[in-house]
C-alpha cells in the first residue's frame, strides 16, 4: 500500500510516517509541493498515485488566522479543495484532517459527528471547516477525521511547552481551568489512520481524539506527574489570557462513528500520554 502525505514534514505526518511501518509514505510538503497551487498537487498526487492521500497540511496557528484570514482561507479551504479536485480526478481515496474549531464551543457535552458545525467564532474554524465542505462537494470518496489537542513527535504542544517551562524557576504554573478538551497523542491518531486505511469502502466523518476528558490544567498536573516533576499548578481562567482567537471552553468529542463502524476504540488519554512520553526524547533545559 502506498499513501501519500500532505504536510509530511509536520507533527503529525512524521508520525504517521514512523508508525506506518507497513506503507509506503510518499511526503508532499513545501517547497517542493504547494497545496494552494492546483497544478503543484495535482502533479504530486499524479506521479506518486498513491491508494490514498492523507491530507494533514493546514495552517494551524490559531491567532495568526485572525490576522492573516486570507492566508487561511488559501491554505485550510482553497488548499483543501485543489488536494480534492487531484484526488477525484485521479482515482485517489482521501483521508482529510479536520479540527474541533469547526463546532462553537459552547454545548454541555461532547460533540458528536452528527451535531451541527458551522466553523465556530474564529477564523482557524471557519477556514477548516470550508475545507471540510470542499472534501464533500468535490472528492466523494473520502473520510475526514476531526481531532484536538494534539501533541506528538518532536512538537510543537502543550506538552513540550509544560516541560519546558518546568525548569525549575517557577514556583507556579498559571494554566487555564475553564476549557475542557480530549487531550490526543498523535500516534493514538495515527494507528487510527492506519485502521482507516484496512477498510477502503469506509466514508465520512469522524472524531478521532482519545477517551476521557481534562482541563489543560488537568493536563499539565498529569504531565508532570507521570514525568515525576515536582511542579505546582496554578488554575486560572481563560480571561486571564486573553488572545486574539477565541478559544472554545469544550473541545471535547464524542466518538460514535468509531463505535458505530466498529473501528478499535481510541485509547484513554493518560495511557496515550505514557506511552509518548516513553518514546519522546525531550531536550534539556
């Protein structure tokens, strides 16, 4: 089986490249390939002709959309579209990753695949979520596999960023207590992918973040804990740090679709975590 990467150079794709142990990953990343350039991916997707395409390049710094709503919308919709378009034209299964920015935010329990998304209050939503439609309107055979606070390979995450700062020098770490999400290791996400790949017939849209639920305080307390750091966390409020991009207070997903289609369950969270922080090398303070 051979499967081609969109943004294979990034988090998630280098993962997807170590655990597909039994593929053939082709990488399609800049500067050699440009997804918002039609002719640059349909040649990709053409000389690679791959069983299916992961697309895993977006934009996804979440403020900087706010600044720069046309870079992406170029990259997360206008991007999407044209790896699409290659891959209808070409015969070519599609596996897109979407994001938990497409629904608002504002519901009292977990999202599932069927609840209405309408790409949210920022531009990061909005902008994935008009690729969502385009995966739709323009490649029939596809899956598109929303997930959320991701951390992997090499970084960059949150969990990177917690270990970093717990050098030592700071008696407390303020971390926000008032958003709730499924924090998800890439590689749970991978083998996901993986098991995606196993059933060609399979279509449409699905949550694949880990099981159970957390604060990123909670996630910071448990990083350290399993890492045997002693070091305090300190909840604050999400208005404390205000930011350019509203962040959604729940970005948690439910999993039906995995269950419906009878897909391996993703993983607890805190088992995802132990695993990856046994196999993540970090650097030293």
């Amino acid at each position: 089986m051979k499967v081609l990467v969109t943004g294979g150079l990034g988090m998630l794709g280098r993962t997807i490249r170590r655990e597909f142990t039994d593929v053939e990953c082709v990488v399609a990343d800049l500067p050699e390939t440009d997804i918002t350039d039609e002719n640059s991916i349909d040649a990709a997707v053409a000389s690679a002709m791959p069983d299916a395409v992961i697309h895993c390049a977006a934009m996804t710094a979440v403020d900087k959309c706010e600044t720069e709503r046309d870079l992406a919308f170029r990259v997360n919709a206008l991007g999407t579209a044209n790896v699409a378009a290659a891959c209808n034209r070409h015969g070519v299964r599609l596996i897109a990753i979407s994001t938990d920015y497409v629904f608002g935010g504002s519901l009292d329990r977990p999202y599932t695949e069927f609840d209405h998304a309408d790409g949210g209050a920022t531009v990061y939503g909005q902008s994935k979520f008009a690729g969502e439609n385009m995966v739709r309107t323009l490649c029939p055979n596809h899956v598109i596999a929303r997930i959320s606070w991701l951390y992997g390979c090499g970084g960059p995450s949150f969990v990177h960023t917690m270990l970093k700062l717990a050098d030592g020098t700071r008696p407390a770490l303020k971390v926000v207590d008032d958003q709730r999400g499924n924090p998800t290791s890439a590689i749970a996400v991978a083998r996901f992918l993986r098991a995606v790949l196993d059933r060609p017939n399979l279509c449409g849209t699905f949550h694949a973040t880990c099981e159970g639920e957390a604060s990123w305080a909670d996630f910071a307390r448990e990083i350290f804990a399993q890492k045997g750091i002693d070091q305090k966390v300190e909840p604050c409020t999400t208005d404390e740090y205000p930011r350019p991009a509203p962040r959604p207070a729940n970005s948690r997903l439910e999993k039906t679709m995995i269950r419906l289609c009878g897909l391996p369950p993703m993983p607890q969270w805190q088992d995802a975590l132990a695993e990856f922080l046994k196999v993540e090398t970090f650097p030293s303070s």
